[in-house]
C-alpha cells in the first residue's frame, strides 16, 4: 500500500483481466470528512471489518488504475475498492452513506430519457438564485424551476400554483413524513419544500430542471432516477465581488437582488471554502461565478454538455 504502481505492474495487471472482474463497493467505509482529493486521500475502515487488511492494500491500486482508465481528473474526484468477500459486520445504516470511493462509468443520456437534474450549489443562495433566474428568463423554453410549497400566506399578486403550491402546515407535515421533499427548510417560522412531484413535472415537460440547494441536500438527491449533475458556484475574489455585486444590481433590477453587507463579503469566502472541502467528492463542476452574464454563458453551455454529452456518473446509476 502507499506505492503507485509501475507502468509495467499496470500492464501485467491488465494482462490478467485484473479490472475486468466485477467490482462491488464496499459499504463499511466511513464518509470522508474533507473533500476527496487525491494528495489527501484517507481510506478510513471500519476496525471491526475482518477485511480492512485486504481493502487498504488494495486502495491504492484502485486509486491509480481509476485515473489510468478514466483521466486525471476523475483520478482526483473518484476511485472504487475491489471486494471478492463481502462483509458481515458492515452496519446496514452505513449503506445509505456515500462512500469515499466510488465506481464511475460513462452515461450518455439517450434522447428519449429525462434531462438530469441540475444541482447549483454556493456559498449564498442570493448569488445562485440570481444566475438561476436569468437563466431561465434568457432560455424560458429549455429550462424550469420546480415550483416550491410553502405554509406562508399568499401575497398580493402571487397564484398558487405560480410562485409556490401554497398549503397548510399540516398537509406540508404529513408531506415531509410520506418523503414527498428533496428538501425543506423554514424561514421566519414558515416552511418551505422542494417536491419531488414538482421536479418530476418540469422534467416530464421535456424541459431542464434547475434547483439551488443546501450543500447538505445533495446527498438525498443522487438517484439514479434524478441523476444529478452538481455545479459549485465559488464566488470570486473579494475585491472583484464588491464589484460584479454593484454590476449585478444594475442589470437586474434591485427588488430581485439584495444589497451585500461587509461582513457578508468576509464571510463567504471562508464559506465558500468550507463548502468545497466538505463537499467536493460531489461537484461535477466548478464556476468561479465573476460577473453575472458571462457566468450565464458559461453555466448554459455546461449544461448542455451535461445534458447531450457522455458524462461520468457512479456505476450504480448507469445500471
Ligand atoms: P419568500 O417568502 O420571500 O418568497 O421567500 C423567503 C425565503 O424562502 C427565501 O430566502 C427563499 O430562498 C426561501 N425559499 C423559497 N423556496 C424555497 C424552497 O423550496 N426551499 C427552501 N429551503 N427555501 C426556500
């Protein structure tokens, strides 16, 4: 273990069909708690697993051999474990949990399945939201949000049905209890939720869903049947966002962009950093979001390319 094997270690590897034989994950890995980066990759194992021994011996192997097949970049995003025995005191629950390594294959989206899921994820959601929205409002005809539910009272000039489903608390409870939510949260004591029949309803549409999301929503929504495909949105620098915020209030109009405190620049920096540490293993791609339309350019063709063209997603999504 710790040693990357030699390019003729590698080919005598693959002279024995070593990789071509099924490869199952191993379940009893504890998450990561930073961001799976190759030069500070952990291969955390359960100390009652009887096969700890075998699993961190093979790793690294399996780190290497992911990034020779399939590209330095997944090399630092992905790797799998090769199990011949499966493990009896692996606890169910850990099951649920994404494992440090995962096995990736490619996925080209036939045309007539839904569009994935496009997950945007940053730091604030005020920045996120405002790409999202300028980019349905440039592209109406392609993309969609779902429309939330909320307990709060209608104002004037909203439908139901238009800005928000909006329900009663009791139904937005027995909802929350039925799983009917990717996620939920509440605001000045009203709940609000992302419903997974208003997300199946744009996708059915034949249109591209787009969420804005909590970091720790990403996990319950990596299905097989969403297959999402996460975008970070990193702020940039302080100084160039003190900047691109005066600009960004100019182009949209300021009732749907809201004025930054000091204290907000400082604290999204060291926001935005801890969000990409803790959660990287799930980004498939990161905008550094400097100014709002080039950024809506750039986020337009991305997904594009996520939607018509192949795309790693873990294996257990491709079967
Ligand atoms: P408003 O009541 O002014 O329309 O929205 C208040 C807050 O609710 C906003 O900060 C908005 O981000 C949040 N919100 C709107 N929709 C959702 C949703 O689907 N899920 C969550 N968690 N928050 C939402």
């Amino acid at each position: 273990a710790g040693i990357i094997p030699s390019a003729s270690m590698l080919r005598s590897k693959q002279r024995e069909n070593w990789w071509s034989q099924p490869l199952q994950v191993h379940t009893c890995i504890k998450p990561l708690t930073v961001g799976g980066n190759a030069d500070n990759i952990q291969t955390p194992a359960d100390e009652n697993c009887p096969a700890t021994d075998e699993a961190d011996s093979e790793v690294t192997d399996g780190i290497y051999l992911a990034g020779f097949r399939r590209s330095f970049r997944l090399w630092r995003r992905t790797s799998y474990r090769r199990r011949r025995q499966s493990c009896s005191s692996c606890s169910p629950d850990t099951s649920t949990l994404c494992p440090p390594y995962e096995e990736v294959a490619l996925y080209q989206r036939p045309p007539q399945e839904n569009h994935r899921l496009i997950i945007l994820l940053g730091a604030t959601r005020v920045g996120v939201n405002e790409l999202r929205k300028n980019l349905i409002k440039l592209n109406p005809s392609s993309f969609q949000s779902p429309v939330p539910h909320t307990t709060r009272p209608m104002r004037a000039g909203e439908q139901t049905g238009r800005e928000y489903h909006f329900i009663t608390r009791e139904l937005f409870e027995y909802m929350v209890c039925n799983h009917r939510f990717v996620e939920y949260g509440e605001f000045k004591g009203q709940l609000y939720g992302t419903s997974t029949d208003s997300i199946d309803d744009v996708l059915r549409r034949g249109r591209m869903c787009i969420i804005d999301v909590e970091p720790h929503s990403i996990q319950p929504l990596r299905s097989k049947k969403l297959k999402p495909f996460v975008i970070f949105i990193k702020p940039p620098a302080a100084d160039r966002l003190r900047e691109t915020r005066r600009n960004a209030r100019i182009l949209l109009s300021c009732r749907e962009t809201r004025e930054f405190r000091e204290e907000d620049f400082v604290n999204l920096e060291e926001t935005s950093r801890l969000i990409e540490e803790k959660y990287k293993q799930f980004f498939d791609f990161t905008l550094e979001n400097n100014e709002l339309q080039e950024s809506c350019r750039k986020l337009y063709s991305i997904i594009k390319e996520a939607q018509e063209e192949e795309q790693w997603i873990p294996v257990s999504w491709s079967r």
